[in-house]
C-alpha cells in the first residue's frame, strides 16, 4: 500500500486573487511583512498498490484530468510506502 501526498498550486504567471485577499488581511492584521501569498491544494491520498511505476502513472493521470486544472495549475506529487 503506498500514500500520495499531492500538492496543487497555481502557477506563478497566473493571478491569485484569493492569495491577494489573504495578504490583504495579513497585512491589516499587522503582519507588515508578508511579501505575497499564493493559496494551493494539499491532498493526501491511500492507493491500495505496491506497485511505485503504476502508482505514479495513477497519480498523474488522476491530477491530469481531474485534481489540478493544468492551464493554471501546477502540481507535483509524493509516494511512500504505509
């Protein structure tokens, strides 16, 4: 059995609009130092395999199409044996 630790963010070029939000708040808050913010995805996911090459295969195929948006999003991912 192995984990997937996914990890969904958008992708420096694109706006964040809710990261600006959240710095916003920060900086009201007193927190003067916060330069920017971007906001993302953490995803843990159970995969019932042993198999590393199949499970990073699943993975990616399973970010492709359906948790990262790939025109706005960026994404990597980690496996590890539980």
């Amino acid at each position: 059995m192995l984990k997937a630790t996914v990890y969904v963010t958008i992708k420096q070029n694109v706006l964040d609009p809710q990261g600006s939000a959240v710095q916003g708040a920060l900086h009201s808050m007193g927190f003067a130092e916060v330069g920017s913010v971007r906001i993302g995805k953490y995803l843990e996911l159970q995969l019932d395999t042993a198999d590393q090459g199949e499970a990073e295969a699943r993975v990616k195929a399973m970010c492709e199409k359906l948790l990262a948006n790939t025109v706005i999003e960026d994404y990597r991912y980690e496996l590890q044996a539980v």
